[in-house]
C-alpha cells in the first residue's frame, strides 16, 4: 500500500504543475504588456531649464516636428538626442510651460490682470523740456496712422474682431506699471525661444498678441516707461538687420513707437532710449521716412 506520503504527493502534484503553469504564463503576459506599452507610448525628452534647473517633460515627437532644428536636437546625432535631455538653463519654467502648450495645443494660456486695482503711483514723470531742435525731428515725416501695422508675420493669425473684447489680458487704465512690464517681457522671453528654435507658428502667434496688447494700451504716465524698457529689451535680445532679414519684433517695436509719436516724443525715457539704442534710432526714423 502507498503511504500516504506518496498519495498525497500523487493527488497535489498535477495541481502544482498546473499553478506553476499559470503563473508563468501570468508572468509573461506581463511582460508582454510592459513591451507592448512601452511600444504603443511615445517616448519623452526631458529639458532642463532654469536656474533651478526643473526637469520639463515633452513628447519627443512633438518637440522634434516644431522645427528642423528641434528635430536636429532629438533625432540627431549630438549627445543630448542620445540621452533624450538637453539644458535650456537661460529659460525660465514658466516660459517653457507658455512653450509646451503651444506643441500641444497651438496655443498658450495668457497672463490676466486684476480689475479695478489702484494706479501705481509713481509720480509726475519730470521730462525734460523738449528743444526746439528735438521736436523738430518729427516734423515733416510721414507718420503711420494708429491703424496701420505693417508686420507680414501677423497675416495668418488676425482674429476676428468680435473676439477682442473677450480678452482679460486686453490692457486698461487701472493697471499698474508693473503689469505692462510683465506681461511684455514675458511675450518677448517667449518669442526669443520661439525664434531662436525657429517655431515660426509660434513667433507669429506672440507678434500678434503683443500687436493687440500694444493697440488697445492707452499711453499715459504709469505706463510710458515699461513701453521704453520693452522695446530696449527688444533690440537688445534679437538678432541685428542682416541683408534682407528684419527681425519681426523689432518691426513691430519700431513700428508701434512710430505710431505712438505723439505721447513719447516728450517722454523723458523715449529721449534717452534714442540717444543709447542706435539700432532702434535708425529704425525708428526710417518708419517716420517712408
């Protein structure tokens, strides 16, 4: 007779084997997920910016379809493509975040103003008292009329004018000084990546958010002075007139000043800006010329 060792041993094994079997073909079907999920998710890149230095996330499809020169960075042959990272340090988080948005939904969220604050009181802006000599400068140039803005990037993205108003970013007389400065260094931080990646949609979309922004600000004492500081970050951050390529924000900054002739002409800040800004001073006078 077996003992009952041995039967015991006879009766469980076949249910043993069969566990065994299970949990092997469980393991495998695991495994065959996890292949099958890393093949069906696109792989990330990781862009280190700030001082900071925050590691960013991005598909690595999306970035490299921005432009050849993103492509170059995540498919090519340089060491960042390899490791699929690369360091954007210059860049602030909030500006890559502006950034991401727009490869993942053409568009990027815009900063709001509080309603109803109180105007910064900075005081009575003391401007010098304008020559003779310098307010002749203006005269007898043939000065652009508020509506007209000459700046080709901005034609594929016009908005509908009905639209405008919906706007919170849109500017008004409540806001401070410290809200026109921000807001339009944060679109020129965006468009200096914008551009220096080449993602011309990109480029165009904060031309002409900066173009409405520009148009619906009423100049005044509170604000005369971020205009100034901007459009001397301009030309101190873009690439120089080379041949035919005219830098699109300096047009715009150019352009907009021209059009604002009447209220900086005797602004203290817009006197110094052209004494200092050579680049902004030929373009300047060359609008006021054609």
């Amino acid at each position: 007779m077996e003992s009952s060792e041995s039967i015991e041993n006879h009766l469980t094994s076949p249910v043993s084997k069969r566990t065994r079997a299970v949990s092997s073909s469980q393991s495998s079907f695991k495994m065959s997920q996890t292949t099958i999920n890393n093949a069906i998710e696109p792989p990330m890149f990781i862009v280190v910016v700030g001082a900071e230095r925050a590691e960013m996330k991005i598909h690595s499809h999306l970035l490299a379809g921005a432009s050849r020169a993103l492509g170059a960075l995540v498919n090519g042959t340089m060491r960042e493509a390899h490791e699929r990272k690369t360091e954007w340090i210059d860049v602030n988080e909030e500006t890559f975040n502006r950034f991401r948005q727009f490869l993942y939904d053409a568009d990027y969220n815009m900063p709001t103003f509080a309603d109803q604050r109180t105007p910064d009181d900075r005081g009575n802006e003391t401007t010098p008292k304008a020559t003779s000599t310098a307010v002749n400068q203006y005269e007898g140039r043939n000065w652009p009329s508020i509506s007209w803005m000459e700046i080709p990037a901005l034609d594929q993205y016009r908005w509908d004018s009905n639209a405008r108003a919906d706007y919170a970013w849109f500017p008004h007389e409540s806001h401070q000084y410290r809200d026109w400065n921000d807001f339009l260094v944060q679109q020129l931080q965006l468009y200096m990546l914008a551009d220096m990646y080449d993602v011309q949609p990109l480029c165009g979309l904060v031309l002409l958010r900066t173009s409405e922004f520009l148009n619906h600000l009423k100049l005044q004492e509170n604000n005369i002075e971020a205009i100034v500081n901007f459009i001397d970050l301009v030309y101190k951050n873009t690439m120089p007139t080379s041949g035919d390529r005219v830098d699109a924000m300096r047009q715009l900054a150019s352009q907009y000043a021209a059009l604002a002739v009447p209220q900086l002409r005797r602004s203290k800040y817009f006197l110094e800006l052209l004494g200092l800004q050579e680049a902004f001073a030929a373009d300047f006078w060359g609008v006021g010329d054609r």
